[in-house]
C-alpha cells in the first residue's frame, strides 16, 4: 500500500530508476502513498504509467514528485489541451482520493531572480486593469478529499493553474513557494 522512496538518491542513476518505476507502477493497484526524493525526476511515461494504473483512485499521497519541465513564460502559452495532456495533471485528475500533494518544480532561472530582485521598491505595483483573466478549465479537477497542498520551487506551471482552475473544499494546509533556495523571498506560505 504504502512506497516510500523519499530516502533513496539517485542522481547517478535517475534514468535506471525512472524506467524501473515505469515497469513497477502497473503491478501496484493498491497503492496509496507514494513519497519519492526529489533527486528523481520522473518521465511523462513514468507519470503516466502511474496515471493510468488499475487503482488509481486508491492514492491518497503524493510527495516529493518534480513538476514536468513545462513553463511558459505567459499565459498565452496555455491552453486547454495543454493542461489536460500534461502527465502530472492527468495523475492527480485519476486519483480523486488525494488528501496530500507534495509537489516541486525547477524554480525560477537564476538570472531572471537577480533581475527581479534589482527592481524590489523601484518600480511601481503592476495594474491589474487590462490583463486578461486567469485560464479557467472547463473540466477542473475534483479533489473534494485534498487537505495539504505543497508546491516548492514553482511559479507558472500547468498544474498550478489547473489547481486554480478547481474548487478545494477541503484544504486545511498551503503552502506555494517560486523559490527554492530563498527562506521566504515573496512566498505564500
């Protein structure tokens, strides 16, 4: 029921690791918690192998997986069909039964941090007048059971707005960081 890899570091090996959880997920329909190290980073065939597995619906935990490396730069980049391909939204779309999400993404690339950091109390605040609204799904997730959400080291990906997308009725714990490597920069927590 329960695999946890969390204590395992595969840096040399990542791919080995990958295609060998590819193979395994199948054969695990009662899975529901799967926490993994954030050393590994898992295919889109690794994610959806553990999307589309016999029980699904059974995963109650989520942790330590690595946000896909899709991230626009702007909204435009998003569409529909983007968010509903993407693996990592398709696996929490199968698993309704989620009461913890532990997601991490790749954070923001260093240079883009040093240049926003230059302007901090320059320039003026952004108007919200005039930009388009946020993408709503038509088809949102249901994760009426989700209590805790963490997603470190993200800022715009295909998840977060899908999450945005989606009521959470149950959410007792947030957490949402762009940064992984600053203690508190501009984080919600």
């Amino acid at each position: 029921r329960d695999l946890d890899l969390s204590g395992l570091d595969c840096r040399c090996a990542g791919l080995a690791a990958d295609e060998l959880l590819t193979r395994l997920f199948p054969l695990l329909p009662f899975l529901s918690t799967f926490a993994l190290n954030t050393t590994i980073t898992l295919s889109r065939r690794a994610l959806a192998a553990l999307a589309f597995r016999d029980g699904c619906q059974h995963l109650t935990s989520l942790k330590g997986i690595q946000a896909p490396m899709t991230q626009p730069i702007n909204q435009a980049n998003f569409s529909e069909l983007a968010l509903d391909t993407d693996p990592l939204v398709q696996l929490i779309r199968n698993s309704p039964g989620l009461e913890e999400i532990e997601v991490h993404g790749p954070g923001l690339d260093p240079l883009e941090t040093d240049f926003a950091f230059q302007f901090v109390g320059i320039l003026p605040p952004a108007e919200m007048e005039g930009q388009e609204p946020i993408l709503q799904m038509d088809n949102p997730l249901k994760l009426d059971n989700l209590k805790t959400l963490s997603m470190h080291s993200t800022h715009a990906s295909h998840l977060m707005l899908a999450l945005l997308s989606s009521e959470l009725p149950s959410l007792q714990r947030l957490a949402v960081t762009p940064y992984d490597d600053l203690p508190y920069p501009t984080s919600l927590v």
